[in-house]
C-alpha cells in the first residue's frame, strides 16, 4: 500500500525532530523534568496532541521515569484514535516501556489520574476543539507543544484553549506551551472584509466559517452594530438578522470567500445583469481601496474571492511573510543537515509545500506568537507566565506559566 501524505509527514518529522525541534524539545523536557522531581507529592504528567511518535518523551525513558518516581502517571492525549494506537504500538517497540518501567495502560477512557495506577502510561482521546474528558484540578503538568495551533483559529479558540488547560491543573501546576514564533493573523483579514461588505451592502450578512468543517462557526456582523470588532465572537443577533434577505459570507476550507447576495431584480423578476455586474464592480473597487487587490469573480448571486491576497501589502506583511520565514527556516535547516540524503529532501519538499500552501491560504496552521499567547492565558487565571524563550537559530518559542 503506497504512503498516504500523512505517513510521509510523520515519516519526516520523527526523522528530523532533533535537527528541527530539538532545542525546543531539549528546553521543554528539561523544565518538566526540573519541575515534577521537585515536587514531593505524587505527580502526573498530561501530555496534549502527542502524535504518533509521542516525542520528545519516547526518547528519555529512563528520564522520564526518574522524575515520575515510585507514584507517578504519564497521561496521553490526541484526538485521532488512529495516531494514539500508533503511538501506542512505536512506544512499545522502542523499548520505551520497559525502559521507562512504566505499565502499558493502553487506550482507555480517563477521567482522573487518580483512578489510575501508580507508574503508569495511559492513553485516551481527546479533542482541544471540544472540552478534554478529564476533571477539574487533576494533572500537575501539561505539556502542550506544537498542537494548539491547529484549532487556534480566533483569540475565542485561543481563549477557549488556554481556559481549558488552566481548567486541569492542580494550584500551583506548570504548563508547558510550544508554538511557533509568528502570528498568523486572519482574524482581523476576516473583520476587515466582513465589516467593509455588510457597510457596502447595507444589510446584516452571516459570517460563515468552514474552515475545520467539522466544526462551523457563524458570527452574525448586524448592520448598524456600533459595537468595534476587535474578534470575532459569536454575538447574539436580533430575529431580523436572519430574515430572508439575509446576505452570507462563507470561508471554505480552500481559502476561498464566497458572498452570497441578493442582486437587483429586473421587470421581468430575473437578476438584472447590468445592475448585477455593476454593483459587483463597485465592490470589488471598494475592498482594493481597503488592500484587497485580489480577482474577484461574479457566478449568478455569488461573488468569489480568496481569503489572502498575494498581492496586498497588508497581507504580506501579516500573514504570507511570517509565513515564508516560518517554513524557510525548517527548510534550510533540513538542507543543511540533509543535504546528501535525497529520500529526506524528497519528503520535506512534500511536507513543506503542503503545510505552507495551506497556512498561506489561512485554513491551517493558527499560529499565535507571544503576546497574544501570554494575554490568554492571563485571561484565563494564570497569575504567573514565567517565561518565554525563542530557541536560539529556531523559529519556536516555548512558554512556561503557571496555576
């Protein structure tokens, strides 16, 4: 059976982890391991968005189970149950359970880790786009690298994110949170544009977005809200905003907006073309006035777009620069060290294209840098963010707080 693209990313990663994430990861287990030996009482370990290789813990067994000590539960969370039987499967031929002397506890639901047996490595779903199947107060450490920016579409999935890890931790529990040092910011792209149609048509629309279809979000931008938009959230509409006059916008999970509108009629009850393309024109005048430079392209009562403008200097600067320095940086670092192995280069040119296109659309990959990280999980309740590190010659930063 040939490789799916899947295969082939964690083929990658799990080759190239050390070259491309091992300051990262050499940081994140050092102050977990630093933090959990301190602490005299009993200790657990969540370790969110694990992957199927569950690194950098799959390389420290013995690490691992010096800082557990006699008492101690590693907890496991992901949420494809696929990727966690996998995990389950490289651990156990690693060697790393009989090296860390940690019991298979395998896949299973969890509630608390204190229904869980001492020196144990559970496994069990979870999905940081719902609320995680744990209690209040239960993990004394979270490690949370390089997952969160999937589902961290918004500042409210930012919140939502970090709300809910404080939600698990004991008082006085650490989180560690990995990401990558660029803000990918199509929040504001979206308001921007949503804003400048609602204004232009001068009626309510629906935002509409598709972008995870397994999780649509809709946001209502009301005519005459004098409300500011700083982010989107979900506002409470009054009944008229969704009469029948109602124009939406939709973000599918190509990148692409489509305005659903009610051009004019003409006599005979038919879409009168002239007014139709006219009014198209005129928006498609207003938003380049607004930075959006893009082709817009008219299909009966739709009007096509792209989310991210290539050509616009806004989103260049906010979105596709951060971009390109983000992947340029793996990329160089691969070819430096890979420079021979072809099978390697093969895989990464693979790899890089896809997630580069996808984050250059705005559809994957939400990273969010420091301030906006630090600010959310203020807001959460956090009362001390201790530390932030860019790893040196890396383009991830490591964020440490606590409860």
């Amino acid at each position: 059976m040939p490789k799916t693209r899947e295969d082939i990313f964690w083929e990658f990663y799990l080759e190239t982890s050390q070259v491309v994430l091992g300051c990262l990861h050499d940081y994140l287990f050092k102050r977990i391991s630093a933090f959990l030996s301190s602490l005299k009482e009993d200790k657990n370990l969540l370790v969110i968005g694990h992957g199927r290789y569950a690194l950098p813990f799959s390389k420290h067994p013995e690490e691992v189970s010096k800082f557990l000590k006699e008492k101690g539960k590693l907890v496991f969370t992901d949420y494809k149950e696929q990727e966690i039987i996998l995990a389950i499967e490289y651990l156990d031929r690693s060697g790393f359970f009989k090296r860390s002397g940690l019991k298979n506890n395998s896949f299973r639901a969890v509630k608390s880790p204190n229904d869980l047996e001492a020196r144990t490595a559970t496994f069990t779903r979870g999905d940081l786009r719902e609320p995680l199947p744990f209690a209040d107060n239960s993990f004394h450490c979270i490690d949370m690298t390089l997952a969160a920016h999937h589902v961290t579409k918004t500042l409210d999935d930012l919140d939502r994110v970090t709300s809910e890890v404080y939600r698990l931790m004991k008082p006085g529990g650490m989180l560690h949170y990995g990401e990558g040092f660029i803000n990918i910011d199509t929040e504001t792209k979206i308001i921007d544009l949503a804003v400048t149609i609602r204004d232009f048509l001068g009626s309510s629309i629906l935002f509409r977005d598709d972008r995870d279809p397994e999780n649509p979000r809709l946001y209502p931008f009301e005519f005459g809200d004098p409300k500011p938009y700083s982010r989107l959230e979900k506002r409470p509409a009054s009944k008229t905003l969704f009469g029948p006059s109602l124009d939406d916008l939709v973000l599918d999970n190509e990148g692409q907006l489509t305005l659903i509108t009610h051009f004019p009629n003409g006599a005979d009850g038919r879409p009168d073309e002239d007014a139709a393309n006219l009014r198209a024109e005129k928006l498609r005048k207003l938003l380049k006035g607004n930075n959006h430079n893009a082709q817009i392209y008219r299909d009966g009562n739709k009007l096509l777009m792209p989310l991210v403008d290539e050509t616009s200097e806004k989103d260049i600067a906010k979105i596709l620069t951060p971009i390109n320095s983000l992947y340029g940086a793996i990329e160089n670092k691969v070819r430096k060290n890979y420079k021979k192995d072809s099978r390697v280069l093969k895989n990464m040119e693979m790899v890089i294209k896809h997630e580069k296109e996808q984050a250059r659309k705005g559809v994957d990959e939400f990273f969010k840098s420091y301030d906006p990280i630090k600010a959310s999980l203020k807001r959460a309740g956090f009362k001390k963010v201790e530390e932030f590190k860019r790893h040196e010659k890396s383009p991830f930063i490591s964020v440490i707080a606590f409860k």
